[in-house]
C-alpha cells in the first residue's frame, strides 16, 4: 500500500512552485509506490528507479522500475504507468512450459517485447534508460517545460549533469525537503505499523529485564531478546529488529558481564513491513548508587520537558532546547546532545529527518511519528536512556510506549 498523500504532495509543490516531484531514493520509491524497489537500488546510486508524482492529482504517477521487479510492482502498488529498466540479472517468463523439451522452448523469449534492445544487459542498471522514461512521461503529462523538484538527497555530486542534461530543458530543482516532509507525515497504516513494532518490542525489553542478573553477560541479553521479538512478532508482518544493549560501567564496551551495580542501557527496535521502531530503557542490577539515580533524574527532567511542547506547531528547535535546558538546570550543567529523537519509517537506518534539534526548521505537525530521548553515556559509569515513540496527534503527544520510565532494579 502507498502512503504518500497526493493532497498534500500538491499543497506542498504549489507552495514551492513546482509542477512535479521526482522521487529516486529507495526508501521514497516504497513510501509512494507501496511496492519493494527492487535490487538495483542496494548501491543508493541514483537512476535504479524513480517516481514522478505530478502536482496535479488529477494526473497519474509515473514509476520507473528494473524488470525484474516490475510484476511485483503491478501487483502491489496502485500505480498503473510502469516502464521498466533492464538490469544485470537474466530472467524471463514462460508459461506452461515442456519440462521435457529441448533449449529450444526458450528461443522465441529471447526476442520478446520485454527484452533489452539487442538482449543486451548492464552491468547493473543504466540510469540513462530510467531518465528516458522520465522525459517521456514529462512530454506526456506537458511537463517538458515545467519545473521539477528532485530528491537531490539521493543524487550524487557526479550523477547531477547527467540527469538534468537528459531532462532538458525542464527546470529542475531541489525538491528534497518536500519529498521528506511528505514521508515524515504518515498515513494510518505506516501508525498501525509502527505501532505494532513497539508493542513487540516492549515485550522484548521486558524479557531482558527480567532476565537481568548478576553474572548474566551482554551476549546473553542480546539472545533473549531476538529470541523474544521473533517469537512475539510472529503472525505479524515483522521483517527485522535490531539492538543495542550495554553493561556496565562501559557504554561502548564488548561483552560485558553484569556484576552488582552495573546499568544496561536496553536501546532497540522491531521492524514492520521495514518500519523501525526505537525506544529504550535503563536497568540497574541491584539498588542504584546516588550518582546513577540523579543522572537518571535529571534525564526524567529533561524527558518531560520536551513531551510537554510535542504538540502541532511548536519548533523542534523549542524542545530541543527545553530538553537540554530542564536538564542543565537539574544538575547535568554541561550536558550538550546534538538531537533529542527523530522521524521514524523504511530509511537505511533508525533514524530519520526531521530531528529535535537546536537548529532544526521544521514544526510539528499532527501525524508525524516521532522517537523521543534524553540519553547519556559516560564511561566508568554506563549507558542511561529514556526514549518513547510519539505519535502527535490534534491534541497533542500520544506515547505508544507503556513501560515504566523509572530507573528499574533488578
């Protein structure tokens, strides 16, 4: 399913004064089509596939797409404008074939309609191809002489000339921050989603803490919770989840075993339909020192400082800012951190723009999904975090979260 909101992909391009949007990263493609990319797009090099999304929404899409992926695509997307790209791998399609029969059986696709000219293959993709499509579908839509914005994020320095050289003459122009701005608002099912990957998730940081003992070591932890999220995530549409526990008086240390005293920093996410969760939580093994417990404190502060402005128009410049500030003035005076949390959906990592920082652009706005966090890592004393995932809401913030924020003995 396609989540990308073609009433807001117009207000947001006619407010820039753009006629189309041209999508070429990975994570776009999936967001706009509801369909896998493909693999072609591994390398992150522009060309692989691309989706232009008129400004009219009256006016179809256009998705370029290798042709090896491309009845996946027309399976599951709703996008019916497909042109297809030849990539490295060789395959073709034969129905009810002679499994008895000789080569020749296979002569005549060699020459079919959805075969490279010349049957010739790239070594992996050929951006030129893609790029004629586009031009093509431009012409088509009267869009020769418009003026496109382009997700440049996902252009390299030496791909830009080539791909305005083969648009020519449409105006092309950055288009980045509509295109994140557009993934950065999510539909009801990307919520549903990301939902469901934190109620898995907290049924895996549950099982780690109480699994944490004295003796216990870091790897040991890490197992239950795969073991845990894999088997709580099954029936579900789980494709990944990902870690990052520590133990002990060493944020960043190997495999640590947990002795009296010791925090474990539990940092993790379950993924869904390649949406990532993130949240975490601080353990202690045992009755927390003085020094743990006031750090831990100071991070609540500044928690509920910034929960409290998550509301649709206020800057994340602010919260970060009332974040940082609660917990300077609890005791933490020196205490600086570059982003307090960050969008979440389908990016190579778990973090996604825009981030809560002191120099972001960006408001809030009702339906964005964000990780919230105040953490801190000092070596010799451990790892501490309190992160929740936010959905933000008319009303304002929405916590999808339900464990405790303290600071737990085990």
């Amino acid at each position: 399913m396609a989540h990308l909101n073609r009433k807001a992909a117009q207000r947001m391009m006619q407010a820039e004064g753009m006629d189309a949007l041209l999508i070429l990263s990975a994570e776009g493609f999936a967001h706009a089509t509801g369909a896998a990319p493909g693999v072609a797009t591994m390398w992150r090099r522009e060309g692989a596939v691309a989706v232009l999304v008129p400004a009219d929404p009256d006016q179809p899409e256009t998705v370029v797409i290798s042709d090896l992926f491309a009845a996946n695509l027309r399976r599951d997307s709703h996008i019916r404008d497909i042109r297809e790209s030849p990539i490295w791998v060789e395959a073709m399609t034969i129905e009810a074939p002679d499994l008895d029969g000789d080569l020749s059986v296979l002569g005549d696709l060699w020459d079919g309609p959805r075969r490279p000219v010349g049957n010739r293959r790239p070594e992996t993709f050929d951006p030129a191809i893609t790029y004629g499509h586009l031009r093509d579908a431009l012409a088509e839509k009267g869009l020769r002489a418009g003026r496109v914005g382009v997700e440049l994020s996902a252009v390299a320095a030496n791909g830009i000339d080539a791909l305005t050289a083969a648009l020519a003459p449409t105006t092309l122009t950055d288009g980045t921050h509509v295109a994140r701005q557009l993934r950065a608002m999510k539909s009801p099912e990307e919520i549903a989603l990301l939902r469901s990957a934190v109620e898995v998730a907290e049924v895996g940081i549950s099982a780690v803490r109480d699994a944490i003992s004295v003796g216990v070591a870091r790897s040991d932890l890490a197992a239950v919770w795969s073991a845990t999220v894999a088997k709580a995530g099954a029936g579900r549409p789980m494709t990944g989840q990902w870690e990052y526990i520590s133990v002990g008086a060493d944020p960043w240390g190997g495999d640590a075993i947990a002795a009296p005293g010791d925090l474990v920093k539990v940092d993790v996410g379950c993924l869904m339909r390649g949406y990532t969760s993130d949240s975490g939580r601080t353990f202690v093994v045992g009755q927390p020192r003085r020094l743990q417990a006031e750090m831990h404190a100071a991070l609540m502060t500044g928690f509920r400082a910034g929960f409290d402005l998550l509301h649709p128009g206020t800057p994340l410049s602010e919260v970060h800012r009332a974040t940082q500030s609660a917990i300077r003035g609890r005791g933490l005076g020196g205490y600086s951190r570059g982003h307090f949390g960050h969008s979440l959906g389908t990016g190579p990592g778990s973090e996604e723009w825009p981030f809560i920082s002191a120099d972001a652009d960006t408001r809030i706005e009702s339906g964005m999904v964000l990780a919230f966090e105040t953490p801190i890592y000092v070596t010799g004393v451990g790892g501490m975090i309190i992160e929740d995932q936010v959905e933000i809401t008319d009303n304002g913030p929405v916590s999808m979260n339900r464990l405790t924020h303290d600071l737990v003995a085990c």
